[in-house]
C-alpha cells in the first residue's frame, strides 16, 4: 500500500536501539502524575520571562523573538523532542513512532469499572495529536503541519475501525503505541496498539486512514510535495490490524428502523453482558450546525444464524431467530458465549435533495470477559 520508499533504518525496531533504551530511563525517572523526579528537569518555556506583563496580550517577547500568548501557553515545540515529562511520551521505533503512558481514570470507566469505547478513542485521538506535537512539525493546528498550514489544509479521517478484545480497568496503567505509514497517493493511515504495562497484554488495536482537505473550500486536495516531505520520514511499513482486504459497509435501505427505538428491543440482560468488541467508521461527508440528521440502524444478514444457533419452533429477537432451547436451559444468556451480534448503521443528513450520508458504521459485540483476566 504505501507509495513512498524510505530508509531501512526507519523501521528497525525500538527493541533494538540504544536511543529508544535511553529515552525509557529517561520515563522512568519521571513520576506517573507527570512531574519530574529529576532536580534538573525544568519547563524551558512555560516560565514567565523577565519583562513580561502580568496580563495576557496578544503578543510578547521571549528572547528577542514574537510570540503570541497562545504560543507561550501551549509550548510547541519547534524541533522533535525524545521525551516528554509532561505528558509520559517518548519516541520508539527507531526515532519515529510515539509511546505514551496513561492510567485509567475513574471518569473513563462505566459501572463495571473498566474504561468505555468513547475514553478509549479519546486516547487514540490524544496520542495521536502528542505524536505530531513531538515531531516538531506541528503548527497552529490539530494534527496539521507547517506545510499544511501555509497550503491552507486540514487532516480529516475518511476510516476508522477499532478492535477491543479487553478493556482496561480503573487505576490500570496502559501504554499506546502509535505510528504513521502511506495510505495511497495522497493519503496517511494511522495505526494503535493498547497494551497493559504490567501484563504487556495486548488490549485493543486500531488502523484509520486519514486525508487532506482544503479549510475554505471544504473539498479533497492532492498532497503537497512540500507536506509529502515534513511526513514521509515518519512512514513505517507496518500494519496494527493486519488485513489486505478491508470488509466493505453495505448502504441500508428503506427497511432499517430508527437507531434509538432499534436498540431498545435488545434486553438488558444482553445489554449488560455483551460489549461493544470492533467498531468500523465510514465517513462520507461534513455536517453542518443547522443541518438535520437521522440515525438509522438495523441487525447484519444472517448475524447470531451465521454462528451456529438454529431457529426452528425459536422466537424472533430484533431480527434475528433464537432456538427454543434458549428458553429451556439455563436462561437465554447460556447461549451468548460465542456467538456475536452484528449491527450496521448509518447517519444521514435530510434535505431537499435527499438523503445524504455522513457515515457508515459497523458494530460487532461479545460476551463480556472478566474484569481482571491477566495476572503478572
């Protein structure tokens, strides 16, 4: 897939390195609430400078150079930086991919105590941004580039997909891996791994594809060879969900019901024994404040029958057909160990012309697993 060549010593991996050995001595020596256990670690520029007023303006003078407040406040850096104490970030991969420890905060868990799908794609997203912060490319905006900015253009995500096979629980700490390669011509992708740091398990991965688009216009633009420069050193030949073939989402027709009343006629019991396992995300189009959307839903062809449950003299569940004998064992979630619930949905935006889509998603859930299902 990827378009651009690149050096061998790109890729090697950070096991491998002295410089990546050196950078996790340098983590170590830092505490996990962020702040340095080292006297000689010091902010270089969060310090107010001799000669600066009290008040915010909107620009200033640090050694003899104009800065805006903004600027000062946030601290970008302007050339790449190994570690970061603040944020628990270094540099892996030979120098080019990003590692960042978080912990599982008590707001990004649900009532089982582990974390949820949405702080999960937060962190990917975080990590993501503090990648590109410690390259020293980043400009004045998310994820864009010097290059970027004077071509007037802005990273959007036209696919995502996510695999969860555990989630992490509250107080666990947890290292995200992230990295960069060629989509195409014109595109990036982005890859995550999220792992336990005292198990080294593997919890959940993720890939998306990510290409440019122009900030006025709001339509695609073609890579700038200048842009093509700031980010193909950072490209690694190496895929977090290995698949040649990525599983296409089908439109939903006339027939799929309203999101909201769809997944109410999932019992709780499902509910609270199933979680969401792979999500897919195909992005179409913008959605603008004013418009007028509609969220439509329904359950895969085939979905629970393509794993193994028969349907004769069953009952009918959202769709799908449960066997009889869902009802003469031991309760209906005996039966849930290994089968999946698949549903397909869409997001459209209603309008005079018609119904245009803004995206396409697939779930897949699974019996939940157990809260702590690894042991050091």
């Amino acid at each position: 897939m990827a378009a651009f060549s690149y050096p061998s010593y790109l890729i090697r991996a950070s096991s491998n390195t002295d410089s990546h050995d050196q950078n996790k001595q340098k983590l170590n020596n830092i505490r996990i609430n962020g702040t340095s256990s080292m006297s000689s670690m010091k902010p270089d520029t969060l310090s107010q400078p001799a000669g600066v007023a009290s008040t915010y303006n909107s620009f200033t003078s640090v050694n003899g150079n104009s800065i805006t407040t903004e600027e000062l406040r946030q601290n970008i850096p302007t050339k790449k930086r190994s570690v970061d104490p603040h944020r628990q970030g270094l540099i892996i991969e030979g120098g080019v991919g990003y590692r960042q420890t978080v912990v599982i905060r008590s707001y990004e868990v649900g009532p089982d105590k582990t974390a949820t799908l949405e702080s999960i794609l937060n962190l990917l997203q975080e990590t993501a941004l503090n990648h590109v912060w410690m390259s020293g490319l980043l400009s004045n905006g998310f994820g864009a580039t010097h290059g970027m900015v004077r071509n007037n253009l802005i990273w959007v995500v036209s696919r995502m997909q996510v695999q969860v096979d555990h989630y992490p629980i509250w107080g666990e700490v947890v290292e995200i891996d992230t990295w960069v390669g060629a989509s195409g011509k014109n595109g990036m992708r982005r890859d995550w791994l999220v792992r336990s740091q005292a198990t080294g398990h593997v919890f959940a991965c993720a890939i998306s594809t990510w290409v440019m688009m122009n900030q006025e216009t709001r339509r695609l633009s073609k890579m700038p060879e200048e842009v093509r420069a700031e980010i193909s050193p950072w490209f690694i030949d190496k895929q977090a969900i290995k698949k040649d073939c990525p599983e296409k989402i089908v439109k939903l027709d006339s027939k799929a019901r309203n999101m909201d009343s769809n997944l109410k006629t999932i019992p709780d019991e499902i509910l609270e024994s199933h979680k969401l396992s792979t999500i897919i995300l195909e992005y179409r189009r913008e959605c603008g404040n004013s418009d007028i959307v509609q969220s439509l839903c329904n359950p895969d062809e085939g979905g629970i029958l393509e794993d193994g449950l028969k349907h004769k003299n069953g009952i009918s569940l959202n769709g799908f057909s449960l066997a009889s004998e869902i009802l003469e064992g031991s309760g209906l979630l005996c039966n849930f160990e290994k089968v999946s619930l698949r549903y397909t949905y869409l997001l459209q935006v209603k309008g005079e012309r018609g119904n245009e889509e803004i995206v396409r998603g697939r779930t897949t859930w699974k019996r939940k697993m157990p809260s702590k299902p690894f042991t050091t």
